[in-house]
C-alpha cells in the first residue's frame, strides 16, 4: 500500500474514489501493453457470436447424439454465461455507444439465447437504477432474484425460478415494485401507470412464452408419472409432445435453468441487502470467491469474484473485470471491502453484523 494512503483516515466515499482511480488505472495499462483490447465493439460483437455459434454447435451436438444431455447443458449454460455479462455491458453502453441500433440489436438477440431473463430494454432502467440505489428498499432488480430473504427451501426454489420469486411473495414484490415506481418520480398517475405496467410486463413477449413452455414441460411430466399410478394410460399425444419437449429442455430450458440459478446464488449473496447506506458502495458488494462456489461461478463469469470491482469501476467491461481481478482485490482488500462474509447467508444479506445503524445518505464519489 502507497505510504500516502491510510484508509484509517478515509471516508468511505475517498476509500471508494481510491479503488476506482486504481482499477481504472490498471485498465489503462493493460490497454497499453495490449492495444487490440482498444476495440471493444469487435471484441463485444466476437463474444456474442462466438457464444450463439458454441450454443448451436452444442445443442447439434447433442441431437445428433455426438454428446449425452449431461454434457450439453453444462457447456450451453457457460456459452450463455457470456452472453449475459455482455448483455451487462451493453446495458451500461460499453459497445456501440454512438449506434443504438447496433446496441440494442444485440441485446434482443442476446434476449433470445437467454429467454430466462427479464427484457434487457426493462432492465437497462432496473439495472442502472440498482447502481444509484444499490441494497435499499427501491432496488427492485436486487429483490427480483431473492436478496433480502431468509434462506431456505423458498428461496432455494425462488433462486431457480423467477415466475416463483414473484408467485411466493406477491407482497413483497408489489411493495418493491411500487418502491421503485415511487424512486422513479412520476409526475402524475398516467405516468406512475405507466412504469408501473412496464416492470409488471418485464418478460413479455420472450420471457413469457419460455416461462409458459418450461412450465407446460415440467408439468406434462408430473402428469405423465402420475397417470399410471392412478390407472390412467394419458392422451395418445402425450409421449410425442414430451419427445420435442425433451430435446428443447436438454438444448435450451435446462441450460437457462442452470445459468439462472447460478448467477443468482451469487449475485443475491454477493450484494447486501435492507441496512446499507444509499449510495455507498463499500457496503454495496462483498467479494465472494470460495473454492466450493466455483462450480457456480463457472456458470456466470467468475460474478462473485469480479462484480463488486463493477459497483466501484462502472466502465470497464467483463473481461478486463477478469484479467485485472488480482490488482483489484488487492486495492479493495486494503480499503475494507469484506471478502467471502458468510455471515450474510444467515443474515439474510444485511451489511451489519449487530444492530445497524439508522441509514444516511452518502454522496457517491
């Protein structure tokens, strides 16, 4: 550590304003030793097409019986995984920040390969509203996957499953809907109306049809082991439907299950949650990187590990996050920031070990 920083005298704000001159400035160098890494639309427009191609190829694979199931969903998943940390990025406008088209086509067709996930044209508003609020009442995109609640069989399952996260906490979700609608200042009812039905319709027309489809497959099959135990033989249709079903479960849904579920376990343990400081990001993100997350963590980019460095670097893409992790960790482990609290798992994501103090407004560096 520089003997001209001393973190025992600085605010969070100068600790947070320290880590971001330092990542950034290593971002700087690594472009410097590597100039190619400058063409961040190439390399954005690679990533993707790499991913749909590995996605194809994994998916032909397995129906062509080249490779079993147990095979393809692992890998779909991972080619998937990098679809969505670009997806990160173009929300923030790291890609085709002078061609809108170009961002927002690649996020509809980064949309598609990931029918899981909310709209990425909702979520820019989410996501980017997360950042400014990060860990309080109105992030609604935090409380969407989970963070905040008890941990359990519930949020087991809610982790999975967005359609769940929504229909075992009905109240919970409309409060935090309505927090964020609120954070948004409308300026009258039509307006509040109107944000309001966005986020309620944030999976539609993708994410509703796979919610649909997914649903559709998994109960046809509690149906299709049911029926005979009740001496019922089925619909002669069924075995064909669940045939088709089961070729796009193996190539597409269980893949997006896999993908969902781990990126959420991380990111909803990683990020605190109900007691932090509005603005502040020392108590926004902990740095989780254990051995025994890392079969998650290779199903969403190493997020644990690499995301907190996001909340206090906003501008560096996914893949420089990665290659300059050791220097980051090395700067926010200097300035406080906690790594592996596995404290928050029985806290339900507070940032405060004891009793936590009245909440303040903290200017963001």
């Amino acid at each position: 550590m520089s003997q001209h920083v001393n973190p025992n005298r600085m605010s969070d704000a100068q600790k947070s304003e320290h880590i971001r001159a330092v990542v950034l400035q290593a971002g700087v160098e690594l472009r410097q030793r590597h100039p190619w890494l400058r063409h961040q639309d190439a390399i954005g427009v690679t990533v993707m097409t790499v991913s749909l191609l590995g996605m194809i190829a994994s998916g032909w694979a397995y129906i062509a019986g080249q490779i079993p199931w147990w095979v393809c969903v692992p890998v779909t998943a991972i080619f998937a995984s990098f679809i969505h940390e670009l997806e990160h990025d173009l929300i923030h406008q790291m890609y085709f920040r002078d061609k809108p088209w170009a961002n927002s086509l690649m996020l509809g067709i980064g949309w598609v390969a990931r029918a899981s996930t909310v709209s990425p044209f909702v979520r820019r508003k989410l996501h980017l509203h997360h950042h400014k609020v990060s860990g309080t009442e109105s992030d609604l995109e935090e409380r969407g996957i989970t963070n905040g609640e008890r941990w359990g069989i519930r949020r087991l399952l809610m982790t999975a499953d967005n359609l769940l996260g929504i229909m075992l906490r009905p109240e919970t979700m409309r409060k935090a809907l309505f927090a964020y609608v609120k954070a948004q200042k409308p300026r009258d009812k039509q307006e509040f109306t109107s944000l309001v039905r966005e986020q309620a319709s944030a999976f539609f027309p993708i994410g509703t049809l796979y919610n649909l489809v997914f649903h559709a497959w998994l109960a046809l099959h509690l149906f299709a082991w049911v029926a005979p135990l009740l001496g019922y033989t089925g619909p002669g249709w069924l075995g064909g439907v669940l045939e088709k079903l089961d070729v796009l479960g193996v190539v597409y849904m269980l893949p997006s299950l896999l993908r969902t579920f781990s990126i959420q376990f991380i990111s909803s343990n990683m990020h605190y949650y109900g007691d932090v400081e509005a603005r502040n990001a020392m108590q926004q993100c902990q740095v989780l990187n254990p051995w025994w997350l890392m079969p998650l963590q290779l199903f969403c980019f190493n997020f644990g590990s690499t995301h907190a460095i996001h909340h206090f670097a906003v501008k560096e893409p996914f893949y420089i996050r990665q290659w300059n992790a050791g220097i980051a960790h090395k700067v926010m482990r200097e300035m406080g920031v906690r790594f592996n609290d596995f404290g928050t798992f029985k806290r339900a994501n507070r940032f405060h070990r004891g009793p936590a103090p009245v909440p303040t407004q903290v200017r963001s560096a």
